[in-house]
C-alpha cells in the first residue's frame, strides 16, 4: 500500500509561526515512519498564495503579487529545511500546473456548480465567507481579527456543497474518513447537522483580480479557498498522472483546528462531486499558547521558530514540541520548560546512557561490543500511537524504554561487574545496553532523525565509534521566560 500524508498549505499573509512548525513536523513524523517499513511514501506541503488579501499586503509592501509571494513562500521552504523536513513536494497555487489542473477540476465540477446572487457576511482578514449562524454565534464580529463581518452582495458561482450533507456524514460516522480527535470530530458533525449550505466559489475579477480566471467566465475568479483546497491532487497530478492514481486517497492529511470545516465539509464534498475516494484520516491539531497566554505582538511574547533554532538544533525543537504539547489539544510553550526538557531528559537521561555505555565498552572491552541481542522491547504502544496521530503518547513509550535502560544500568552495575573480572557477564551486559540503544533510535528515527542517525553510528557496526563531544550537552544558561522580539 502506497502512502500520501500532506500538511495544509499555509497562506503567504504572514510569515511562518509555530503552529506552521508544529504541523510540519507533526506530517514528516508520519511520512518517516512510513518509510522506515519500505512504504512508498509522497510527502506534501506547500503555500497558499491567491485572493485580495495578498494582493493587499503586495501592495503595501511595494510589490507585484507574484513577487510578494515569491518571497513569503520561500521562508516556508526554508523553515522545512531548518526543521529538517523530508517533503517530497512543495506546491504553490502560483505553479502552471496547479493553476491549469485547478482548471480542469472546476470544468468536472461543473455540474455542481451554478450562477447564483451572493448575499452575505464575508471576512477580509480570513477572505472567508462566514454563514449566518456562525455571524450570530459570534456576535457579528470574527474572533480572530477582531473586525466586524461585511455584508456583500454579488453575483458569484457557488457550489452544491448541501448535496453531500449525508454522504459526508455518513462517510465520517463509519470512520471511512476518520476525523481525529473524537473532539474534531463531533464538531463537525454538530456543523453538518445543523445543514451544510451551498458556499460561493468564486470573486468577481474586478474587486479581486489576484486568482486564478474561472473558466469560460473571464468576469470572475475562482475563491481562494475553493482553489487552494485542490492543491492535494493537483500536487499528484490529478487527473492523469501516475501518482495521482497510485497515492490517491491520502492515508492521513494535518491541518489546524481553524481550518476544519474547509477540509471536513467542503473538501469532501468537492471530491464525492469529482467521483473520487476521500481521505482515510483527517488529523486536527490545536494551537499553541506562550505562558498559557495567546501569542501576540503586543503582549511581547511573539516567538518565531527561527528563534528557537537559533538556540536548539531542529531535533530538540521536534522533540519538545511533538512530546510536550499534547497532540489531540492545544499546548503551551515556555522557554523554561524547553531548557527543563532539555536539560533533563534529552541530556541528563538519553545522553547520559548513551555516553556511560560508550565509555564502559571502550574502557573494558576496546569499544568492540560484542554480539548484540535482538530488541526484546515490545513496541506495540508505541506503533498504535502513531497510527492514532498521538505522537507525544509514542515519544512517552521511546521515554519508558531510556528511562529502563538507565535504571538496567543502576541495577547491573556493570563497573562493578568489571571489578569482578567477569568479562562473560560483562560483555552481555554492555551488548544489551547497545542494543537497547539501537532500539531506542530506531524508534527515534521518525521524530528525531539526526539524534538517531547518530546513536545508529556509534554502535551498529559492532565497534564503538564515539562522537566528538556528547550528544545533549548540558545547557545551564538561563533563558528569560518570556524572549521578545528584537527591536
């Protein structure tokens, strides 16, 4: 079975914060780990780039669109390279080729597509038209923005998203198109329950010019989220490529909790209307808080990744955040429990066992190791939390398997053994140590892949051949609770 995990494509509005970061790290895990059991695996990412919100912030930066997002779309490719993320595909909606196939998927849409007059709420900041409901729920002002909503009025192509209402639903209940977590998921249907409504799919071109022509209808152009959901086949080659034949549907798509309804009611009804499977796993993941305060600007506890990879190498930030911030809710950052994650579990406990081992093999043995047992470790716990998305949950089970090899450490007591001139005793307890060594890496290797990589080379080939330096040196250097941006 092939495999297909994407991340949603983050608009180029902004640039990259730290639940952009969460979310790619959260897909690469998945993608490495299916390429560790031989899986063909395509890993997809990518940017948002249409709609007048960019051409907005193109202007006021003095720029033309397409340059603009030039520019915002590379700091996402280079935050994927700096967190050391194995993305096969990076798309932009500006690429000719999703542009051109977004065009042969309205054409095969069309038959749920119609001319309408649109009057209603709409959000300049989200470029998102908001149902009535929704309006009231929030008091006729979007939460996220804090701007009232704008009535509009005008003639737009809209989409019979109320046509898929029970296949979605349907398709959601039997966990065809499994929603996780069970929370994201009971929302959803709490929306399709109380009735999908058909959404407009496109702008008229002269109030927003920056998108890609509907076709056979130059007046108008296709509505930026309509477009940019296509993304996940038109990355593929939908609808004649191989790829898209092989890895289509998806085995798991990340997105963010803001973005459910797009990708759990309209995604879906856009596929069941071009007559294709949906995806199996829709996976949610929640926001990220600084000091359990929501992060801003203003309150000066605006943290950018860079920031943090300044300080820490990428494998250190994917482990804090995919162990410490849980994965089915929203989570909290401080630097004071980053340096405490650091400083006692990354150092103090896997890189403890790893430089007593080293030691203790070339002292007493002349780094030969010896014949090293089979992992006896089960790792069921640790393959079910993969599978269920609960990426802290497996990190914990790798953390119970460290935690147990310093405590078999204590327990054996191996330079005591050494004492007892025992070399028998002592060659097995050291095997074991390496081994459970190589297990714990082999383990790491989707969440901490350099980390792995390393420990991997210290003992794989039966000689110890140690690192320069240690693996997690000890950071004893206060960082100030609550970093604020320079300037």
């Amino acid at each position: 079975m092939n495999y297909f995990v994407t991340t949603s494509i983050p608009y180029v509005n902004g640039e990259p914060h730290l639940g952009h970061a969460l979310e790619f790290v959260m897909a690469d895990v998945l993608a490495r780990a299916a390429r560790q059991t031989k899986t063909p695996t395509i890993f997809s990412t990518g940017t948002d780039e249409h709609g007048g919100k960019i051409a907005e912030k193109a202007k006021e930066n003095g720029m033309e669109p397409k340059y603009f997002t030039d520019q915002i779309s590379q700091k996402f490719r280079d935050l994927g390279q700096a967190l050391n993320i194995s993305n096969d595909r990076f798309i932009r909606t500006t690429d000719e080729g999703h542009e051109q196939r977004a065009q042969i998927i309205w054409k095969n849409l069309e038959k749920h597509i119609y001319k309408g007059n649109y009057e209603g709420w709409y959000c300049t900041g989200c470029e998102t038209f908001v149902p009535e409901n929704v309006v009231k729920e929030r008091g006729g002002k979007c939460p996220d923005h804090n701007r009232p909503y704008e009535k509009l009025k005008e003639d737009n192509y809209f989409f019979k998203v109320s046509a898929f209402s029970d296949q979605i639903k349907e398709a959601i209940n039997t966990d065809s198109f499994k929603i996780i977590p069970s929370t994201r998921k009971q929302e959803i249907l709490n929306i399709i329950g109380s009735g999908l409504e058909d959404i407009s799919v496109s702008r008229p071109k002269d109030k927003i010019s920056w998108g890609i022509p509907v076709p056979s209808d130059d007046s108008q152009v296709m509505y930026v989220w309509f477009e940019a959901l296509m993304n996940y086949i038109t990355v593929l080659g939908y609808p004649e490529h191989d790829d898209f034949k092989k890895f289509w549907p998806a085995q798991v798509q990340v997105i963010g909790k803001d973005i459910l309804r797009f990708h759990a009611a309209i995604w879906p009804a856009m596929l069941l209307g071009l007559g294709l499977p949906l995806p199996k796993i829709l996976f949610v993941h929640g926001f990220i808080t600084i000091e359990g305060k929501k992060m801003s600007k203003s309150l000066g506890n605006y943290i950018v990744p860079a920031q943090i990879l300044e300080k820490y190498p990428a494998d250190v930030f994917r482990y804090f955040f995919l162990r410490h911030l849980p994965s089915y809710d929203d989570g909290d950052f401080s630097w004071a429990k980053l340096d405490e994650a650091y400083n006692n579990e990354l150092a103090n406990e896997l890189g403890n066992a790893v430089q007593r081992t080293v030691v203790l093999i070339q002292k007493h043995q002349s780094g030969v190791i010896g014949d090293i047992p089979e992992p006896g470790h089960d790792v069921d716990g640790y393959k079910n939390a993969l599978e269920a998305c609960k990426f802290d949950r497996a990190l914990d089970e790798v953390w119970d398997q460290v935690r147990g090899l310093n405590q078999y450490i204590e327990e054996e007591k191996p330079w005591e053994i050494a004492k007892h001139d025992d070399a028998g005793h002592l060659r097995d307890v050291l095997a074991y140590q390496a081994g459970a060594l190589i297990q714990i890496a082999n383990l790491l290797t989707p969440f901490m892949p350099e980390t792995a990589d390393k420990i991997k080379h210290i003992f794989a080939s039966g000689v110890v051949q140690p690192l320069e330096g240690t693996l997690f040196p000890r950071n004893d250097k206060a960082t100030p609770l609550t970093q604020k941006l320079k300037g």
